[in-house]
DNA sequence: CATGAATGAGCCTTCATTCAT
DNA sequence: TATGAATGAAGGCTCATTCAT
C-alpha cells in the first residue's frame, strides 16, 4: 500500500467514525425509524451521496452504530478481564466496567433492543452481521470465561446449574437493571439516587445467591472497588 | 340502557378487541414505526375509517395494545397477590404468574420499551395514557406490598436496603431474564431448555441473595409451585 | 293537504332554516372546503342522514345558505324599492338597505365569491341553481328600475352611457366597497372609522360623478336618510 | 458564483416560474382547496418532491403564485407613476395599468380572495409572507402617492376628506369592478362590450364625483391615453 | 322518517435511495 | 471521488356519502 493510498485510508476511516459518531447522537434522541440522513448528512458536513459510500443502506448504518458501541463494550469487558484477584472480584470488575459503559452510552440498551426488530437484519450487508455477532460473542465469552473459572476453581459450588445458566443470570440482572433504571416513573417510584450503582448491588445481590464466594458481607469489597478504579479506569472520575 | 344499545356496545367492544388483537400481533411482528394501518384494516376486515371510530390515532392505538397487556398482567399479579403463605411463597406466585404471562405475550417487553421513544407520548389521548399509568402502578404495587410485608414480618431483614430497591431488583431481574431470552442468539449460546423457567430460577437466586426466608433451599417450592397451579391457574397446562 | 301533513310541513321548514343558520355561521368560520358535516350535524342537533334528506349533497347546501341570503338582499331591495322621492333618494334607499345587509352578512362576499368556483356548479341540484339566479335577478332588477327611471325623468342626463352600465357601476363600487372593507389590512392602512359608512360614500361620489340629480351637494340628504330610517327601517337603531 | 452555479440557479428559478405558471392555471381553475399537487407534478412533469424543494406546503406554494402576481402588478403601479403630466392623467395611467394587468391575469382577484381565508396564513413560511405584503404596500403606496399629491396641488379640492378615502374608494371601485366583470351573469345582463374598458369608466365617473381636476368632459383623455399607450405599454396592442 | 356506524377514495407530506455531473 | 438534485412510493388521516336498522 503506498503512502498516498494509506492516508486515503485513514481519512476514510476518520469520516467513517465521524459520521458514526453523530449518527448514534441522532438515533439515541430520534430512534432508527426518525433518524434522518438529511439531517445526518448535514450534521457531518459531507453529503448524503458520501454516506452510502460507506453504508450500503440505512440499516447497514444503523448496525454499524450499535456494532461499534458493543465492541466498546467487549473491550471494556476484555479489559476487565485482567483484573487480577479471586473470581468475584473478577466478575465485580465486569460489572464496573458495564455500568462504565452504560454511564458513556445512555441508552445502549435501545438501541441494542432497536436491533431485534426481525425485518431489520434483512437488508443489513454480511459483513456488518458477521462483525455484529463478532463482538457479541467477545463480550458474552468475557462474562462466561469467569464464571467457568468460579465453577473450576470453587468459587461456585451450586450443583445443577450450569456456567452459562449463571451467566445468562448475570447478563439479565445486568440488562434489566440498565433498562429499569432508563425509565424515570419507575426510578421515581423506587426513589433511587443512583442508577447506575443500583446494577452493581442487583449484580452483588445475585452473586450472593449462587453463592458465589467470597460473599459480599466476607470481602472487603470497597478495597476491591478502589483496585478497580486504579487500574483499570485510572483516568476516570466517576468511580465513588 | 335498550337491550338493542347494549348489544351494540358489546359489539364494539369486541371489535375494539379484534382489533387490538391484530394490532398487537403487527406490532410484534413489524414494530411499531412499521405499523401500517392499511394492513391493519385489511387484517380486521374492516376499513381505515373505522379504525379511527375507535382510536383517535396511531400512537393512541399503540398504547392501547401496550396498556391491554398490562391490565392482564396486573391482573395476573393482584390474583396471586391473593395466595396464601409465607412472603416469599407469595412472591414466587407472582414470578409464575409473570412466566404465564410471558408466554401468552412473548414480546411483551418489547412492546413496553416501544413506549418509552420520547417522542411517543406527545399524541396518544389523556385518557389513554391515564389508563396505562393506572394499570402500570397496580403491577407495581402488586409487587411492592409483599415486599414490605416480607420487610415488616422479618422475611426479609437485610439492614441498609429499602423494600423499593429489593422490588427495582425484582422488577429487573424478571425483565432481564424475559428480554434476554427472547434472543435467540443469547439463548442458544446458553443452552436454555425453557426460557420462562430461567426468569423464575434468576428470581429465586436473586431473593436467596438478599436472604429472603425461606430460602430456596430450606423450602419445599415444589409443593408451592403445586398449589400456585392449583389455587391460581387450575385451568393451564404448561405448569411443569 | 291534511293538518298533520301542513304541521308536519312546516317543523321540515323550520329544520332546515335552523340547518341553513348553522350552515351559515360554519360557512363564514370555515370556508366552503373546511365546512365539516360532521360538525354541522351535531352543531344542529340532528343526524347527518338527516342533512341529506333536506339537501342532496354538501354543494346543494352550501348554495342554500347562499341563495338565502342573497333572498334577503333581494328583500331589502324591493322593500327599499317602495321608497318615495327623486330616484337618487330611492337609489340612497338601496344603498342603506345594501349597508344594513353588509351589517347583518359581514362576509356574504366572501360567500358570494366562493360560489364563483367554477366546479362548484356540476353537482348542485337544477332547483337549488334556478332559485339562486331567481334571487339574483331580483337583486339587479331592483338597481337597474330606478337606474332606467332616472334616465327617463331625466335625474341623469349622461350621453353615451346605457343605464345597464350605471347599474353595473354601482354594483361594483358597492361590492367593492364592502369587500375592500372587509380587508383588515386596507382597513387600517386607510384608517377608515366606519367600514359600513364607507360604501355609502363611494356610493354618493359615483352618482355625483355621473351627474345623478340633485347633486349630494344640492340636497338635504340627511333629511333623506332620516326618512329611509324612519319609513324601511324603523326597528333599525344603528343608522345614524 | 461560478458559471455552473449560475446556469443551475438560472434553471431553477425557471423550473419555480414553470411551477407557479402551471400552479397559477390549477388554482384559478379549481381553487385553493381542489388545488391537487399530484396533478400539478404531472402538469409540469417534475415529481411531487421536486416540489417541495421549491415551496415548504401547499400554502407557501399558493402565497407565492399570488405573490408573483401582485408584483408585476406592483411593478405596473411604479412604471404607471413614472407618467408625466396632471395628477388625475396619472391616477389614469395607474388604471390602464390596472387593467392592462386584469387582461393579462383574469382571475387574479379571486386568488387574492382566496387569501383571506382566515386558516391560510398559518403555515405559510415567514419570508413569503413578507414578501406579499411588501408588495402590497407598494401598490396601495403607488395610487395613494398619486392622491396625496392631487390634494397638495389643488387638482382635489373635497374638503372634509383625506386622501386615504379616495384611496379607498379608487382601490374598491377597480377591484368591485373587475370582480363584476368577471361574472359572466352580470356582464351578460348588463351587456358589457368590454369588461377591462368598464373598470376604467367607473374609475373616470368616480374621479369626476370628487371633482379631480381635469374633469373628465374638460379635458382630452384620449390624447392622454394615446401617450400612456406610446410611453408606458409601447409594446401592448390591446389599448383601443 | 331518522339515525349514525361504516366506508374508502383521496390528499399532503416525508425521506431513503439513485445517478448525472 | 464526491455531490445533492430529483425521485416516487408509501402512509397517516379526513370526511362526504351511504344504508341497514
């Protein structure tokens, strides 16, 4: 590749993050169906012939947006992953670096539900499906590997269950809380302060009852917290 | 009121239900942005025009559709708020009663979150959305009553938590576990036999996790599930 | 005809002059294509199956409330007919009589001139149409009597000019009067006090301008009007 | 601006001339209201959206035909104020340019009318409504400027009226007259040789009433006409 | 005769996508 | 390569008219 054609390339890839950038703007306030690539086109100051230079269509576009957030995600999660320490722990730098995510993506979980709609796979280019279900799999597997190792290990003793049956909890109670907590009557109704902690201690609560050692009341997880912050969001502010 | 203008009102009653019933049934398929009236009229057999006899407008169609679904699942759970025995076991009468109703509205959830787009609520009649807010707190407060009575009676004696937090958890963990498996990806990934009673297995670990007595495992809950089936749902077969 | 078949006749009437006063007033709010029959129809209390027992379609109706108004212009016509004096007194007599209708009609032009639509014609019944050019001819008539009268007592004395083109002269300025009148904008621009009085005036300079004896300044027109009052309009209380 | 840019801007504001041309023909043909904008994309064989590049709504669209057409009337107005001579030779060459513009625009009244329609204003765009009414003001300005000039050199002498009556009066006698002749019925009854000749009839018998100077039989109106014939409309072969 | 529920053609407006330049 | 003018199908909503009761 000659020089001229990998600055081409990187200017590409530049605009692409752009338009990205503030197509997941537009479709966090609109939605998909009211995402308008007028507006889009002129909000990233290129035209709208440009935009399916790099997007085969609109859902294409809209993948794209919801793929890029989820590998945001998995690399947080992969990155929680080298958190040393028991299994718990593990698992708490997961759930951290989840409510993290949820803090930078607010409503995530939209548009990730936004994606069930069945007539939206259809048109969606391979490509952008396969690279979907690429950083799905990385993100469930950062979840599942744990777990598996808790089970090895004997952090979990709980017989009849399965791995991905806890991990299939953990991804519920993780999910429910971020999206219970997005709807205001209902955070209202239960007067919390914090919605974004609120998945943590729903998360600390379900460990607790597999039994998932060591259990919160026996580890000093504040200490834990505080090892978190240090070193794996070391620049970030927001950690209590 | 004439027996003639009373079996008119049944009549429109039952076409209202016609049509909701379609309408729900396009919205889970095609979602709501993809709801077209046309095929909706053609569905029902009865023309646009009468549509509009029965709903001001699209989004008020919406949230009826939506706001039916909630009055049967608050139905559902002031009927098992009426079973008898330990908190815990009321509790667990209203996680089936929620797996009943996940399984005769299967994207049920999907169809609640349609409901928080902003731009949602601007055209819906006050009416409607008064019946919808009505129904939402009488599930809610379902919930919330055994809670505190769990709290009050010593069920539950976690120290630092209110009884709003432990029914947020609860509220997230069953929305969680019916959303998660409704993907199908998650749920083969996972390898879930029956994804309604994975809800009901997340919500005993989560009440085993904040100590609610009995705990799952000093309990017979078979024998409970017994009679929940008998007391409550006499008629369903899908109880295992 | 029977005592039940007149009663029976004159509740239809009735019916229809409370339909054609509601007609009326919807007409002047609306205009012609924003009159709701709908609305209509509840306004006067009956079924809109009712409105088309008494008019075969929304066309007919309208040209009803028309034709009605322009009866009772043609009314005010003949009645200020019977005026006695010098032709320009009776032309004067007209002339109020055309102001006290203004008065009561503030937007008949406007209703006059939507009838001018050409399509508007196709689908009004043949009678309805021939009722309408009736009263129209009563109208002119009214006008070009005296007009015709003058000439040969000789009050206009104008070589060259028909008394059709007289007549046609006074329409215009009287129509356009009143509806220049009727210009908000016009209105203010030209600061007029008395919208009403104002076709009254343009009425005297035109008949000045034709030569139309006695000149208005060579004669007691005050005394005239006061006459008019008193004779064609003694209930009036606003001519001053 | 480049040379491309200035052909595409030549070409789209001839395609937006085409428009209204076409829209103009639709609206004196069937209204505002029957005004169908899928007739008239096929009118001018662009497709509906193109139209909407031009015009925002069906209201902007309309105000903008009668925009342009009181513009050229503005225009005529302007050019007619350039006449030397009297001012009561003046206000006649403002009334031939009246109604050398009645020819060119039969109907343009009832689009005006049209205008009236309480309802129509709402949706139309800031800049055409100002647009509109820039132009009327410089048509009342053009005879208003004319009268006040005719009481400051004494050729109006009427005490106890201001200029703004005669305005008035001037715009309602043009107006009523040319709405008049555009009604078949009463051009028929009336035998109107010259619909267009008639308006400026009623204006000479107007002026003749408030004795502006040169009256009418005191001067050579002919020789008048002949030169705003030569120096205003040279090119026109209509002026008998 | 009177009703009013039901109809369905019709219309304005939007916006994803294309393609000539 | 980048543009943005042009497209035209699609959809929500209205309302005059009909007709079974």
């Amino acid at each position: 590749m000659s020089a001229t054609t990998a600055r081409k390339e990187r200017e590409r890839a530049a605009r692409e993050e752009l338009i990205l950038d503030h197509a997941q703007r537009l479709l966090l306030r609109d939605g998909y169906q009211n995402l308008n690539l007028d507006e889009l086109a002129e909000a990233v100051e290129y035209s709208k012939g440009t935009l399916y230079l790099h997007f085969s269509n609109k859902e294409d576009l809209a993948l794209s947006v919801a793929t890029r957030a989820l590998q945001e995600r998995a690399d947080l999660f992969e990155q929680a992953n080298q958190f040393t320490g028991r299994t718990r722990e593990r698992i708490r730098a997961v759930g951290v670096a989840c409510g993290e995510f949820a803090r930078q993506h607010p409503a995530y979980f939209h548009v990730e539900l936004m994606l069930k709609s069945a007539s939206f796979w259809d048109r969606a280019s391979e490509e952008r499906k396969h690279l979907h279900s690429l950083q799905a799999s990385r993100t469930f597997l950062s979840v599942n590997n744990i777990v598996q190792e808790a089970f090895r290990v004997g952090d979990i003793s709980k017989v009849g269950t399965r791995p991905e049956e806890v991990t299939f909890g953990l991804v519920s109670v993780s999910m429910g809380s971020h999206i219970a907590a997005a709807s205001r009557e209902l955070a209202v109704a239960c007067a919390l302060a914090d919605p974004f902690a609120v998945a943590l201690k729903n998360g600390d609560i379900f460990c607790d009852g597999i039994g998932w050692k060591p259990l919160f009341a026996d580890w000093d997880y504040a200490a834990t917290d505080q090892r978190i912050r240090q070193e794996l969001f070391p620049q970030a502010t927001w950690l209590h």
